[in-house]
C-alpha cells in the first residue's frame, strides 16, 4: 500500500469526525506514516451537522468508497439515532432531515447517496466480513470502483440466498451439469472475478464432491453438461477428461 500510494498519491483521503478521530482509512494513515508524509488529504464528517440535520439542500456525493460509507454510519448511529429521537420527542424541528427520519437515510444524505445506496453497501460490508478469503476480490473492486455498487449488492445477496445449500444426494450421478468460474489470465472489461470469485484451472480440474473426486460420483453412463467460453475451450476440454467423461458434441448460445 505505502509503495502505491508513493506512486500515485493518496487517492481516496482518510475519514474522521470533527474532533478528528478516525473513522476509516487505519491502513493508509499507517501507510502515509511509513513515508513519512506530514500532512495528508481528509474527509471531515461533522457530527453536529448529522445531528441537528443541519445538511445542505445541495449536498453533492461525496468520493468515499464502500468500506467508508458503511464505517461512517457504523460510527455515527448509535448519536444519530439517539438525537434523532429525542428531537421528535421533544418536538424540536427535524432541520433537512430525510422524510421519515430513519437513521440510515440520515446519514446517507450526509454522504450525498440515498439510503437504498447505503443498505446495498452494508450488505456487500457484511458479506465480505462473514467470509473475508471469498470476497477479498468483490470488496478490492467495489472500493476502486471497477465494479459497481449494485453488481456487488446482487452477488452478496446470491450469497446469502446459497449460504445453507441443501444436502446433495446421495450415491452416484447420472447428470453433471457445471458452469465453472473459469479464471481469465487478461485485464478486460466484464472479467469474471470483477463479479464473483474465481478458481484456477487447476482447481477446477482436482473439483470435488463432499470429499470424493468427481470421476469417482458418476455412473458408468453419466453425461455431463458443460459451460465454457470460446477462450476456455482447451481448459473446458481438459475439465471433460479429468472429470471422467469422454467429449462428443457442443452446443452454442447465440445470445
């Protein structure tokens, strides 16, 4: 990180509150630190504003990546929530508040984002953090933006959807029908682990069954159905005879 950021400077400043406590960017002040930077670029987030909704009509996005979005309102909730209530009870003007007052739509304002953005964010947050070596890529490329907010909220929620699978069945099987997450070794638009964890050819390959090779869960007759894309016809191929099975015919998607 420090090298990174000696080449290209500070790109998404560091976040603190008025009183100048950290609420995210522990790693790049550490970094920054390392290079023995004296003065880095930051993100002032004013409690007082959040709590008096006090918040500009035209409050523009702010540049804060996912992990900062959801580590401000982390922070803030629980005062936000608190003052938030006690206005209402008390009767006092709401200031430009959200209608509705909720929380979240609150401090989503603040960061010029709706409060719908900010839930997709914590769902993404929330997924990474249950399972950081699986989503380490979906959470690198949502923060730099290479990937969107919404693909990354669609993923995390497929997740959870497929968290508790149910059990396979038992025996052999008589159909395979796989659609691998081949790895592409080329920079491109649209890349696969932009989207979801991918796996090495070789994984693919050695892929298992509760444990046991695929060659050895498939019937004598077992037919198997395969996706692949045209640059991962060989590896596909491969796939087909590590798998037990012997090619015969292809079928083609014209989409």
């Amino acid at each position: 990180l420090a090298n990174s950021i000696s080449e290209v400077g500070l790109l998404h400043p560091i976040v603190v509150d008025e009183n100048q406590r950290l609420i995210a960017g522990r790693r790049r002040l550490e970094a920054c630190r390392s290079l023995s930077w004296e003065t880095i670029p930051i993100h002032v987030v004013p409690l007082r504003d959040l709590v008096s909704g006090e918040l500009h009509e035209n409050m523009a996005r702010k540049d804060f990546t996912v992990s900062e979005m959801v580590a401000i309102k982390r922070h803030f909730e629980p005062v936000v929530a608190t003052e938030a209530d006690n206005r209402m009870k008390a009767g006092k003007p709401s200031g430009n508040f959200p209608k509705g007052g909720r929380t979240r739509d609150i401090i989503a304002g603040y960061m010029g984002i709706s409060g719908r953005t900010l839930e997709k964010a914590e769902k993404i947050v929330e997924t990474y953090e249950r399972d950081p070596e699986r989503f380490a890529t979906l959470m690198k490329n949502v923060n730099s933006g290479k990937t969107s907010i919404s693909y990354a909220y669609d993923v995390a929620s497929r997740a959870e959807r497929h968290a508790d699978p149910p059990p396979l069945p038992e025996g052999k099987y008589d159909i395979i029908y796989a659609d691998p997450p081949w790895k592409y070794y080329y920079k491109a638009r649209g890349n696969p682990e932009s989207h979801y964890p991918d796996m090495e050819d070789e994984e693919i390959y050695e892929l298992k069954v509760e444990d046991v090779p695929i060659q050895d869960k498939i019937t004598d007759n077992a037919v198997l159905f395969l996706w692949a894309t045209n640059p991962k016809l060989p590896e596909a191929l491969k796939v087909v005879e590590k798998w037990g099975f012997t090619y015969k015919t292809n079928l083609v998607w014209v989409k």
